[in-house]
C-alpha cells in the first residue's frame, strides 16, 4: 500500500506541483461543489495510477484542484463505494493520497436516508458521530506504522471545532441545519422498514453507504473530519416512501447550494 500511495502521490505533484491544505469528498448529486473552486487544475481518475473508477451515477470521476477564498484545496468529484465491488483499501486510497500530497483537513459530504422524525427531505445535516456496520473494516490487516497507529482513537472522529464553526456560520448565512449521527450500511439497495427502524432504535439519525470508512482512514493518519449529509428520503414508520437513484439526486441537487456556501466559507475562514 505505502509504495502505491507514493507512487500515485509522485504522479500527481508531477503534473501538478500543488500543496492542497483541504480535501473535499463529494456526494451524490453534490458534484456542483467544483464550481466554487478557483480552478488550476483536473486530472481524471482513469489517468492517475492504481485509482479506481467511479461507476455510480452523479460521481463524475476526477480530481479538481484548485483554492477557495484563499486556501488550497483538493476535491473528489465522485467517490468509490463498498457496493461497487472495490475493497476498502481501495475506497480508501485516495484519502491516503490526500493526505501525503499535503491535505490536513477532510471534507465529507453524502446523500442520506433519514430516520429522524424531526427530519425532512432537504436538510442539511451537520455529522458528528457515525456507527459503522459496514461488513469490512479499512483497517483490517497489517498496519502500516507509516500511515497511522494499529488501534486508532475514534472519541472524535468528526472535528468539535469544525463543528462548532460551521454552525456559527450557518447561523450567519441563514442556513438551518440540523445535526445527527450516521449510520454506515453496505448498500446498494435501500433500507427496508424494518432496517429503517433498527438504525432508528440503534440510535442514528440518518443512514447511508459512504464517508464511514474514508473518515476512520482519515482519523488514522490524524486528519481533521467535517461531514455533512443532505437528506434525500424519509425511512420512519410514518413516511416511508419508495424511493429511486434518481430522486435521491433530485433531492440533493435542491439542497446543493446551501451545502456548497457552508463548506465553501467553512474553508474559507479556518
């Protein structure tokens, strides 16, 4: 894994010569987030060695690099899930990358299925704890001292401190956002009923398929997380709808420019 990530590492600074402070992981239907991005460079996934290949609908598949409001940043528009039949190490590279082309600071964003009957279909919410029931830990196997400790603290796997400022700012924009912890399932299908109120009683606000597992790589190599989830369909006993692909990119893509002034002045001020 360590030569991998150095090589791919290598391979980027050569073609781009930039020091992002900021790594930015974009979500279903959030790929708009690159548009607030002073620009200096893309470079496509199927051009950079050992990447994988976003194959989901709403995932683009490139890196953007780039500053916004001064600081130097880094985005994944589209990421790779479980579901899609990589690895975990796999989903996780490029947050290795990240971290070893300079990035100190993890955005996350995801689309979410909410659980939380105070909850409605749009809103923002700011993640500050998850639960991982993903069948397969990124972690699992021989650690790489290099990269992080072999039994990592997870006491504060999303930043108080981010936290705290990006609710001030919220409060300044006129955003409302909520706040909740994340349940990380597998995928590809949608919860049942019955998976709904088990992420319920277990003690979630919101369920998924993503961010789990690049925030518990992130937190091993001492990375600050930030994760925010727009919901984009309700899973309580009282709401539950059919729900497609589809529709859960409608949903986000309505919520995206609230989302894209949050994490934008978030790394903008700090």
């Amino acid at each position: 894994m360590w030569e991998k990530v150095q090589e791919t590492v290598n391979y980027i600074k050569s073609k781009t010569n930039f020091s992002p402070e900021y790594g930015v992981i974009l979500g279903s239907g959030l790929g708009g987030f690159t548009e607030d991005i002073q620009i200096e460079f893309t470079l496509p996934y199927n051009e950079i060695p050992n990447f994988p290949v976003s194959t989901v609908q709403g995932h683009k598949g490139a890196l953007v690099f780039g500053t916004i409001g001064g600081k130097k940043v880094v985005a994944m528009q589209g990421r790779f899930h479980f579901y899609e039949g990589y690895d975990m190490k796999e989903v996780t590279f490029p947050v290795r990358v990240m971290k070893y082309l300079g990035v100190q600071r993890l955005v996350v964003s995801n689309a979410s299925g909410g659980v939380n009957p105070f909850y409605k279909v749009g809103d923002i919410v700011i993640i500050y704890d998850h639960i991982n029931m993903m069948p397969e830990h990124p972690l699992r196997g021989h650690n790489d001292e290099r990269f992080g400790p072999r039994f990592v603290n997870m006491s504060e796997p999303y930043s108080r401190d981010l936290i705290n400022k990006a609710k001030a700012i919220a409060i300044e924009l006129n955003i409302e956002v909520k706040d909740g912890i994340y349940y990380g399932l597998q995928g590809p299908t949608f919860e049942t009923l019955s998976e709904y109120r088990m992420v319920k009683i277990l003690g979630a606000d919101c369920v998924g398929m993503s961010t789990v597992p690049e925030v518990i790589v992130a937190r091993h190599m001492d990375m600050e997380c930030f994760g925010v989830s727009v919901i984009t369909d309700m899973g309580d006993e009282h709401n539950i709808d059919s729900v497609s692909h589809s529709e859960v990119l409608e949903a986000a893509k309505k919520a995206e420019p609230k989302v894209r002034k949050l994490i934008g002045e978030l790394i903008a001020r700090n």
